[in-house]
C-alpha cells in the first residue's frame, strides 16, 4: 500500500471512529486515542474563537489525561483566552503547524508557569495548528507531545485530520449553539410570562435577583434608570451582596443623580450590545462619578453592562459583575433577549410609579382642599378678618409703612402689642400684601391650647398615634403650606413646644405625632405677642434661639391710649359698621361722649373700643350715641380734664379690667352678653386667663 493510500485509509478510519462518538465528552476521548495513535500527541485541546474574534475558550479536549486531573483543569476550562495577547497573536499569526520543544514552548509569553507541571508529566513539546472553514480562523488544535521527531514527516497527514476536526467541530458548535437557542426560548419564555406584568420594582428584584444572576452567574448586579429630565441617571435596583460597612456609603451613592455623559454611563449609549467596564480605566477618565470611586472600595474590577433600550432611546441599564468572566456570544444574545423584557418591565414600573405618585399628589391636593375649606368654614363663623386697619396717627401710619415693605418679603415677622391692638388685622394686612395671599394664612392661638395640644395642632398627627387620635389629622403648618401661618400668642409657648418649633422653622419640614415620614413645609411665619420676649428670654421663659429666628423683622403696635387722635375714627368707623350690621340707624357720637372716650384708658384697646361701641349702638335710641358705659376708670382727670394715669403692670391692668367686666356681667363668662364675648374672647382664653391672673368667680360680686 502507498503511504497517500495509508493516510487516506487512516483518515477514513479517523472518521468512521468520530463519526460513532455520541456526545462532546465521548468525542473528546476518541479524537485523544486517534491523534495518540497517529503521532505520539499525548494531550490535546480544541479552542473554539468567539465570533467577533476576541476571545477563544477550550471546547474539545479529552478528560481522561494527567492534565484533565490536575485540579487547575476547571479554571483552565472556564477561562477565556484572550485572543490578541501576545501568545495567540503568535499562535494566529503562524502560516503552519506549530513544533516547538519544551524549552521553545517555555519560552513563548505568559507559559513559563507550566513548566514544572509539563516536566513532571513527561511533556517533550507541544505544538499548535490553525483550523480554518471557507478561509476563516475558527479554532486551533493545541497539544504536547512525548515524540516530537517522529511527528515532524508526517505534518500532511496531521494537517488533513485538523481539517476533519474543523467540520466536526463546526458541526458541534452548530449543534450546540441550536440547543442553546432552544434553551434561550425557553428562559426567555418563562421570564416574559414572569416580568411583563410586573408593576413594582420589589417583584421585578425578585424575579432579576432569582433568575438572572443564576443564568448569568452573576455575583452583584444593579439596574440604573435614565431620569425624568433625560439628563440624569440614577439608580433603579440594587444588589451589591456588600458588607456592612459599605452600607451606609452605598446608600449615600444611591441616592444621587448622575450626568448621562459620564465615563461609564457615555460608554452604555454607545454600545451596541455588552460592554465591559473596566473600573480602573473609568475611574481615570475626566467626566468620571463619585459612585466609580466607591466600587474601586468596593473592589470591583470590571463589570459588564448593557443597555436597556425601548426603540432608540436609551432608558436605563444593567450592570453585573462577575468577576474576569467575560461573555460569550451565545451568553450576550441570550442577555439581549433578556434586557429587551427588561426594558419594558423597567419602563412599565417607572409609569405605573409616575401614576401612583401622581395620584397620591392628587389625594394629597384633595385632602388639602377638604381641610382648608373647614378651616374657612371655622374661621367664617368666628373671624371678623375684613376689617380695615383704621387710624392716622404717626405710629399707625409708621405700622402700615412697615406692613408694605415686609408683605411682599417672605421675611419672618413679630407682631409686639398688647392685647387687641390689632396685631391679628396687620398679621393679615402682610399676608394680603404678600404673593401667599391666595393661600391660607392660618391662626394658631398658642395660649387657648392646653400645652399637650399644641404639637398636634402644629404637626397633625396620624391615627392612632395617641390616645383619641382616631383620624389622622393634618396639622396647621401643613394645612398653612403655601400661605401664612400666624403664630398668635407665642409668648405662651411651652419650653418644650418652643424648641420644636424652631426645629421645624430650620429645617422647613414637618413630621406628624406618630408619623415616620418628614415633610416639607414652605409656609411664611408671622408670630405675635403681647408679652415682653426680651424678659422672658432674661427669665429662662422663652428660648433666646427661637427669639432671634422670629425676631427678625419686629413690628410695634401702639397701644390705644397713646393714640386718642385715632380713637374718633375709629369711634365712627365702628358706629357706620354695627349700624349696617344691626340695621339701627346711628350715625356718630357726641363730642361729650368722644372726650370721655379719650380720657379712659383702653387696657382692651381697639377690641374694648369696638366692643364698647356695638354695645352701645344697640343701646341708643337716637341717631347719636349720646352716652358711654365705660367700665370702672382706671384713671383720675386733673384739673384740665387731662387724664392722671395711675402707673400699672399691664397684667395689673388686665386682672383689673377681666375683674371690672365680669362684675358688669354679673359673674357670667360665657353666652350672649357673657364676659368672653364682651371681651372679645374665646371662653377657654378667658378662663385660662383668669386662671393665671387668680380671679376666681367667686371673687365677682
Ligand atoms: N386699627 C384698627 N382698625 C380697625 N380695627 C381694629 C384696629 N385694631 C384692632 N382692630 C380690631 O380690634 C379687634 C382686635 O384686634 P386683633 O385681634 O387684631 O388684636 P390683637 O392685638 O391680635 O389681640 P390679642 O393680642 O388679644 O390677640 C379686632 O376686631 C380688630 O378688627
């Protein structure tokens, strides 16, 4: 037989025996006996290139050899080669088989580290050839040999055989990559059933978390979102499996919004399909985040990332990390499948959370409107609040100058007078002169609160979260947010209230009794007072902080007696005003009445005046008031018919003047006619007054 018929019948032989082999391990072992037999080659290896050329991995190779058992052989397996190192530029680069001896095998890059291994098991050489189909490289054979002189002449036959291994192994490759489209089908099948209707970001971590990381051995992964401006990403869902003490540092990281245009999100726009990330590199460039900076703590070393696309537009990504394992073609088509679901679960989320917000703004926006109308509705029954502020005095016009150039401020204001100067008429008169004025201005009285209300009453609170708390309840910061709130009486304070208040004025956010959540306020604060804050402060009574945060633009309110000129004005402005209320037809006052007026000493001030004068309109006959009740004097007329004042305490004269009328009234505090009434009051401030300044009923004759 001629040794061009000998090789023929061997190559013949050659594949009838891997023509039999059932499975890719049953192959391995065959072609490892055949090429034994053929040429003395002891190991062998079929590396498969990836089809962008980049990478190569070990695809037919025979278990059952020393080298299969050492237990390197698994990583070996897994990993890939990089296809443009300088051992497989080499290896590419070479027109023939490849014979080298141990020591030329030694000497080529990055195989030195197998030397003691290779010697140990007897390797003499080892030797490579490129297998190519319709001229193109697909693979390369490598393999050590104990004979390499008597493989030298028989290079025809071995080139011949890598051929036949070429189809085979294409064959395979074929095969396998059908099954693994069939396996893609059916994954993706089962996620698209799972993940289409997912509606919230819990359920979708779930399914990524159970699924995808088992898929893609996946050791952390995180999904980032494109924002709503289309300027910033931010991040969606996060898995980083990261130590405790990273924790609190992620969770700053997570929170923040990133430029699109940054180094590594820049690179996933741009990407077609996968694109690895090195994080060192990224960290380098000159638009790299902070959050960059936190993986390379984190350890992380590369990371693959895709985009996650509806049409052309980029919404978002995933980002995984399994360590120096790159893709494979068959791995990145299935994870395109994959993100393209995604896709549409993440943007479905992201829409249905835009409507769930929208809808809980408009809850909000309904409840807030429900509350401010029976806020109104109380405030219509007991407010006079369009009255005008009356006067032309010096000091009034010095109050309305000061109105108009705070209102349109935002500035905080302190209203400084006794009791019924007007100080809740110029509260209104900045408000109105402010652009809150279509919002709210809302009054809390701080002294008509028992001290354990006021904080609910300022904060709200949330059901159940003390005892009769049945309704969750919005507080008046919140119901005041976008207006005013006025903070009437702030003098009676608590300590304790008075140090949460100014929390709240620092930090322009509330949180409800029993809440979990803050909430921001904007709302415009205007306090009063008819107590002297300075020696409150002096006394330990009023917290000096809180003094100077409301401190800020103080106004005084003259009191009446040092006003008489505007006591005629306002005399008549209050007769035209019961008159049209009550239908009497009064119409002024005599100049008797005027003068007595203006000796007495209004410690009421304008609210004892008005008072004074609708009592009196409904008791005259004739068109002019022609007598005035005024309560005991306090005062005694000199000679001239000037007033002598006798010098009191303001408290002195209010006890006096709480005495006086409740002996007018008999006793009675409430009803019509009742002191409270007479005095302008609420019944319960007037209690609580009375209680403070030790007037007991029973003192009242
Ligand atoms: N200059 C004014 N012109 C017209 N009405 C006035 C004027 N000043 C006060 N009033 C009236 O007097 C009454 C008391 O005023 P207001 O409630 O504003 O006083 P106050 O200083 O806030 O009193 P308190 O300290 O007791 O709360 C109100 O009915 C108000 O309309």
């Amino acid at each position: 037989m001629s040794d061009i018929s000998r090789d023929l019948a061997k190559i013949l032989a050659f594949s009838n025996a891997i023509a039999s082999a059932t499975d890719k391990y049953v192959l391995g072992a065959i072609i490892g006996e055949q090429l034994n037999d053929l040429f003395g080659i002891y190991e062998y290896c079929i590396y498969i290139n990836s089809r962008d050329g980049r990478w190569s991995w070990p695809y037919i190779f025979d278990v059952d050899t020393q080298i299969a058992r050492q237990p390197e052989f698994q990583s070996w397996i897994d990993a890939p080669n990089d296809l443009n190192d300088d051992l497989h530029r080499y290896v590419k680069s070479a027109q023939d088989v490849i014979l080298l001896d141990l020591e030329g095998y030694l000497s080529l890059p990055g195989t030195a580290q197998y030397r003691q291994m290779l010697e140990s098991i007897g390797v003499k050489g080892w030797g490579c050839h490129t297998i190519r189909l319709a001229d193109e490289q697909v693979a390369f054979l490598t393999f050590h040999h104990t004979q390499i002189e008597e493989m030298k002449p028989r290079l025809g036959l071995f080139k011949s055989i890598c051929s036949q291994l070429g189809i085979t192994a294409s064959n395979l490759l074929s095969r396998d990559e059908l099954e693994q489209r069939e396996r893609e089908k059916t994954i993706l099948l089962s996620l698209s059933t799972e993940i289409a209707s997912l509606k919230i970001r819990d359920d979708l971590f779930q399914v990524v978390n159970a699924k995808i990381k088992d898929i893609f051995s996946v050791t952390q992964f995180g999904i980032v979102k494109v924002d709503e401006d289309g300027k910033t990403h931010s991040a969606f869902m996060m898995d980083l499996g990261l130590s405790k003490s990273y924790q609190a540092e992620y969770e700053r990281i997570a929170a923040l919004k990133y430029s699109i245009h940054d180094s590594v999100f820049q690179k996933i726009i741009d990407a077609q399909e996968t694109v690895v990330i090195n994080v060192e590199e990224v960290s380098a460039e000159p638009n790299c985040s902070e959050y960059v900076g936190f993986w390379k703590r984190a350890g992380f070393v590369s990371l693959v990332c895709f985009p996650l696309r509806m049409g052309d537009e980029t919404i978002g990504a995933i980002l995984m990390n399994r360590g120096k394992k790159p893709f494979k073609s068959s791995e990145t088509h299935l994870l395109k499948g994959i993100c393209a679901q995604l896709s549409v679960a993440v943007s479905n989320i992201l829409a249905n959370e835009k409507v769930m917000r929208q809808l809980a703004e408009i809850n909000q926006y309904k409840q807030q409107l429900e509350d401010e109308k029976v806020y109104l509705q109380e405030e219509i029954k007991t407010a006079s609040n369009t009255t005008d502020f009356i006067g032309a005095s010096p000091e009034v016009k010095k109050v309305m100058r000061l109105v108009g150039t705070v209102g349109p401020t935002d500035s905080t204001v302190l209203l400084l007078g006794e009791t019924g100067t007007g100080k809740e008429l110029v509260a209104r008169a900045i408000h109105n002169n402010s652009s809150r004025k279509n919002k709210l201005m809302v009054k809390i009285n701080c002294a008509a609160l028992p001290p354990t209300m006021i904080e609910s009453e300022l904060f709200g609170h949330e059901r159940g979260s003390f005892t009769g708390a049945h309704e969750r309840r919005i507080g008046k910061f919140e119901l005041a947010h976008g207006g005013t709130l006025f903070l009437d009486e702030v003098g009676e304070m608590p300590l304790d209230m008075q140090a949460k208040l100014l929390r709240v004025l620092q930090e322009k956010e509330i949180e409800r009794l029993g809440g979990k959540t803050t909430i921001k306020v904007d709302v415009r604060i205007i306090a009063a007072t008819n107590r002297d804050l300075e020696k409150e402060m002096a006394e330990g009574r009023f917290r000096s902080d809180l003094f100077y945060r409301l401190n800020i633009f103080p106004i005084h309110l003259p009191p009446l007696r040092t006003r008489q000129e505007d006591i005629p004005m306002l005399v008549n402005y209050f007769i035209g005003k019961f008159a049209k209320k009550t239908g009497m037809k009064v119409e002024g006052a005599t100049n008797n009445v005027m003068l007595e007026m203006k000796r007495y000493s209004w410690p009421g001030n304008v609210r004892e005046l008005e008072h004074l004068i609708e009592r009196s309109v409904l008791l005259e006959s004739g068109p002019i008031i022609k007598q005035i009740h005024l309560p005991t004097p306090k005062t005694a007329i000199n000679g001239d018919g000037e007033p002598i004042f006798r010098l009191v305490t303001i408290e002195e004269n209010e006890r006096q003047h709480i005495f006086d009328t409740l002996n007018y009234c008999s006793g009675r505090i409430t009803g019509v006619g009742g002191a409270a009434e007479i005095l302008g009051l609420p019944a319960s401030t007037l209690h609580s007054k009375m209680k403070k300044l030790g007037i007991r009923r029973t003192h009242v004759k």
